[in-house]
C-alpha cells in the first residue's frame, strides 16, 4: 500500500508532461500563431494572482526579466488580468494584441488554464519556450503540485 502512495506524484507529473507535450506537439507556432489564450479553470482572483506570479516568475528566469514588451491576448479572465499585472511587476511591457507597437523585440506570449483531475494546468507559451506546471488551488490561493515543466523550440 506505501509503494502504491509513493507512485501517486509520479502518475501526476507524468500525466502533465504528456499532457503539455501533446498539447504543443500539435501546434507549430510562429511569432504570431501561438495558441489563443484560454481559461477555462474559472479561478478565483487570488488563485490566479497566486498561478500567474509564479509562471511569471518562471518565465523571467527562462526568458529574462524585461527583455522585450510582452504581447497579450487577454481575455478579461482574473487569469489574464493576473498576468497583466505580473508581467508588469516584474519589469515587462505589455501590450495587448490589438495595441499598436512602437518595433521593439515583442515577445507574443499565449496562456492555457484548464482544470485535470483536481489540479490545475497552466500553460504559457511563446516562439521559443513553453513553460507548464500543475497547481493545487486552496480557499488562500494556489500552490504549484508539480516540477516545472519547460519546452524550448528551435
């Protein structure tokens, strides 16, 4: 029964590698092609200010903080308004999709967040990188449940 336990976290990280693996190996995005922002977790505010300051903060350990304005398709979720908000705090410019820019190094940046099994999956993805983790929501917010995972294109 104890070894049964111990493969629990393993069956759950394994389920979200091959779930962020299969979700990007269909798409072939280019600058301008990345997945259309998704939400589907229906989260709280402080659950998803909890899950986007985290991704953001793993996307500025990956990509660099402030190395370029960031361009977001956002859908007036508490998800993309969270990662507004980080991405801002953490030293990016941001631009929504529709927004003019002024040619700077723009960085499209698209998000999914669905729920799996009790836990939900956040996704973020650029041209170059694809960062996903897995998250337990609680009543105060959410805490990452798995390793993260990162997907880098040539």
């Amino acid at each position: 029964m104890a070894s049964f336990r111990s493969l629990a976290p393993l069956a759950r990280i394994t389920a979200v590698s091959v779930m962020c693996a299969c979700a990007t190996a269909c798409q072939t995005p280019g600058e301008g092609d990345l997945t259309a922002r998704a939400d589907k977790a229906e989260l709280s505010s402080t659950a998803a200010n909890a899950i986007a300051g985290d991704m953001v903060s793993k996307l500025a350990d990956v990509v660099g903080p402030g190395t370029g304005t960031i361009v977001l398709k956002s859908d007036g979720s508490p998800f993309g308004e969270a990662m507004k908000l980080s991405l801002k705090s953490s030293g990016y410019a941001v631009a929504m999709a529709d927004q003019k820019t002024d040619g700077s190094k723009l960085i499209h940046l698209a998000y999914v967040v669905d729920s799996f099994e009790g836990s939900v999956l956040a996704r973020l993805s650029t041209s170059t990188i694809d960062l996903g983790r897995a998250y337990a929501v609680t009543k105060s917010g959410a805490t990452p449940s798995s390793p993260l995972s990162i997907m880098r294109r040539g």
